[in-house]
C-alpha cells in the first residue's frame, strides 16, 4: 500500500487546519447568533479538525488505493474547496456543513479508506 508522503500530508494537514479555524472565527464572531446547541456542535467540529491535522502530520498515512497520484490529486482539489468554502463561510449551516465535509473527508484520508475517501470528495 502506498504511503502519503510527508510534504503532501503536511499540505492536507494546513488546509485542514485552516477549516477548523475558520470554523472557530465564525463561532466566536457570531456567539451571541447562535445558540448553545449549535456553538457546542462547531465547537466539535473545530477541534476533531485540528486533531485530525495533528494527526496527518505525525502519522504514517497509507491509502488503500491503485493510483496514488490520482487519488491525491482528488483528495489535494477537495481540500482546497474545503479551505476556501470555510474562508466564507455565511452562517451557522454553512459552517457546519464546511466542518461535517471536512470531517468526513479527514477520517477517511486518517483510516486510508479508498472507499470513503471517493464518497467524501464526491460530496465536496
């Protein structure tokens, strides 16, 4: 199984990273907006991020997949899609659908799961 190489782990990990600040920006500027329900769920949502950058960087990341460099190529653009939605983020559904995408995608990329990896960038 091919391994995700450090430079490009580091690359997903900052976009990863930026999602979740994005998502912490938007919940503190609109704190008194939104509800305690919904400040806790972003609040989740920002630190599962960050521990899913931590992890992309201290971890051995394989993928289950044929062709490595079409899989990062997918993984690289919806990353990238992910930064600049949650760089604009325009409300609370906003911010959690950024997050749950970015989540989803995160794990996948952590568990090297083919699989989910191509539904996740699907849904990007």
């Amino acid at each position: 199984m091919p391994k995700l190489k450090t430079d490009d782990a580091r690359e997903l990990a900052r976009h990863f990273h930026a999602v979740a600040v994005a998502i912490g920006e938007y919940r503190f500027s609109s704190w008194d907006k939104l509800s305690r329900t919904t400040r806790a769920e972003l609040e989740s949502m920002e630190w599962t991020l960050l521990n899913d950058s931590s992890d992309m960087t201290t971890r051995a990341i394989v993928l289950q997949v044929e062709d490595m460099s079409d899989a990062l190529e997918g993984i690289r653009k919806a990353a990238k899609k992910l930064s600049k939605a949650a760089a604009s983020i325009q409300g609370a559904k906003s911010a959690i659908k950024v997050g749950a995408n970015a989540i989803a995608l995160a794990a996948a990329i952590v568990t090297g799961n083919a699989g989910a990896i191509a539904e996740s960038i699907s849904s990007i």
